[in-house]
C-alpha cells in the first residue's frame, strides 16, 4: 500500500465488500473454486467444483450490477456443467494461458476439459489412490497432481501422459503450486513438510515445515514468486520467504478463522493497491481478510451456513468467490460495495 505524498493528510478508505445478489449451488459440498485468468477473458468467470462430481461455469460478469449487499437471493444458472467424473471433485484449476480447466477426483484421475465445449479432452490416469491437487505451470503445456497415494505426478497436457512421479511425502498430498517461470513446484502434505522440487530433474531444492508440525492443508505461491503462502491445521496461514533459507516471515491467525479437519484454500487479493489481502476460509462459515503487511483482520465475510473450504481473488479485479460445505453447498461472490461513499471518504491522519 503507497503511502500518502507530501503534504497529503489523508488516506483513500477502500469499500468494504459485500455478497452478490446472485449465488450458485452445488448438490453436494464446494470444494474448490477457481477465477478464469484476466489475460484469456475480460469476463468475470469463475469455476467450482464439488463432491457431487460436477464442475459448473459462472459467469459473473452480469451479476456485477447486484453487488449491494442484496444477501445473495437469486440463484444462478451455469453457462457449462461438467460432468464424467465417477466420484466427488476435490480440487480444480484454470489454465493460465487458454480457455481450459483441469479437475482432480477422487476416481483417482485428473481430467482436463474444454471450456467453450465443456468436453473432457484429456484424461490422466496413474494415481493409486484419491486425486486431491491439481495445478497448470505457467505456459500451460504442463500439470502437476498431487495423491493420497502420497506422489506428486508432472503429465503432459497435451497428451495425458505422466512425464514424472515423485515419491514427494509420507502422507497425502494435499495442495500443489507451479512457481512463476515453471521451473519449480510446491508441494504441501498431511506429514506437515513443505518440499519446492525443480520440475526438469524431480529434486527436491528445498523442505520446510512449521513450528509442532501441522499438517500442511494448502500451498500458493505469491504473485512475485518469492514468497509461498502456507496453511496449516493449527488454523494459522504462514507466509514463508523462498530466500534465506525459507524462513517464515509472517503468521496470520484471527477467532474467526479455524482450520483443524479440512484443507481450506487461501489466496492472494492484491488487484487494488490500497487493500493487499490474503483471504482464507474458516470451519466457522467465515471468510477472513488479513492484510498482508499488516497481519491486521482487514474485514470478516459472512454468508455461508457451513464449513467454508474453497477461496479464489481475481488476479485483476477486486472480486472473491467462496464455497460451503455440505450444509450450505453454494457459491457466493463478493464485491467492494458499490456507490459507498466510503471510497471517497478521507480518513484524517
């Protein structure tokens, strides 16, 4: 966040967000969402995936006008609905560069599917237990996977064939993340470690893990590349620098955010730059926005009535979408509060 020129008493106050008037739902838990990458669409798509086995298109772009507060009365229709996988979807992901998204279930295979078609087109197969992390490198001709048979898979997107398998931990893996030039990947696992391999040769460049060694629930890489962001099941969100050794330079934790059971998604929020954010869901319901320089709750988002595991930012627009559980099974958007007289409101120094 810049700080105010010389001579400037005052500072710009962002407006808070607010539910859409529009949600989706799911017939059974949201697991995972997914914002389409500005640089494919100008539209605001974003892409859920649930335990009912569906992946489902939204199109939010239309929905934008609702963004009042209005507490999310009017359910969406999807532009596409997935559909082939046998069991639940636990993870899915959107490629950087094209319109496609890929889906990993617990059928064990990860599949990628066309977008404008909503056609699998490819499907790896390889992994001996539940397919739980799926992940594109940046020039999309790659996909990372990662298993509860404890291996973290590199396939050819092209072809599904599996180019690598790396024996990565000695529990599931649960969250796995290309870096910025896709010569590296990140891998987070029930063991508690945090393993960065160098994708050309399968080395492992580094390991790191937490103070009590929680199990790792998600790993992102930042924006800038030098930095991952790391949650734990001890409801705290590390972020770990990749220099000096991987050290752990700062820790988000709040009431309001508690991660013990499951593997709840964090991302990074940095479209605005007067609100840098990490956002996290919560087993409460809620959706937190720390500030990341700060470690400061920026705002609590309350909207869902279960379990909130999915989180995704736009990379160019302030707007998050967020999933619930079993109890709740929709997915609900949220915008900065339109036509708030807070945005031009001048905080006093």
């Amino acid at each position: 966040i810049e700080a105010p020129g010389e001579g400037d008493d005052s500072v710009t106050v962002a407006p808070p967000f607010v539910k859409m008037d529009s949600y989706g739902e799911h017939r059974r838990a949201v697991s995972s969402v997914a914002m389409a990458p500005s640089r494919i669409t100008s539209r605001k798509m974003c892409v859920s995936a649930s335990a009912d086995g569906t992946a489902k298109l939204w199109d939010v772009s239309d929905e934008s006008k609702g963004g009042g507060g209005g507490g999310g009365s009017s359910m969406m229709t999807p532009l596409s609905t997935f559909m082939g996988h046998c069991r639940g979807i636990n993870d899915v992901a959107w490629s950087p560069t094209s319109e496609y998204i890929a889906t990993a279930s617990d059928d064990k295979t990860c599949r990628l599917w066309n977008v404008t078609t909503a056609e699998a087109v490819v499907e790896f197969r390889g992994h001996s237990n539940f397919c739980f992390a799926v992940q594109f490198n940046p020039c999309s001709n790659l996909v990372a996977t990662g298993s509860f048979d404890e291996t973290l898979k590199l396939w050819d997107a092209r072809t599904g064939e599996c180019i690598s398998t790396i024996p990565a931990h000695s529990d599931p893996v649960t969250s796995v993340d290309f870096n910025r030039d896709g010569t590296c990947v990140v891998s987070g696992s029930h063991d508690g470690l945090v393993r960065i391999w160098d994708v050309a040769t399968g080395e492992c460049l580094k390991t790191t893990f937490c103070p009590t060694n929680p199990p790792v629930s998600h790993v992102q890489y930042s924006p800038n590349g030098q930095y991952v962001l790391v949650g734990t099941l001890d409801s705290k969100v590390r972020l770990w620098r990749q220099s000096m050794g991987g050290t752990c330079c700062k820790t988000y934790t709040c009431p309001q955010v508690v991660n013990t059971k499951f593997c709840i998604a964090s991302d990074f929020l940095v479209s605005n730059p007067q609100r840098q954010c990490v956002v996290t869901g919560s087993e409460t319901g809620q959706v937190v926005l720390y500030d990341v320089n700060t470690r400061q709750v920026h705002q609590v988002l309350e909207g869902h009535c279960d379990a909130v595991l999915a989180v995704a930012a736009h990379d160019s627009k302030e707007l998050i979408a967020t999933g619930g559980m079993t109890k709740d099974k929709t997915v609900q958007f949220w915008m900065p509060r339109e036509n708030d007289n807070d945005h031009t409101k001048r905080a006093k120094k």
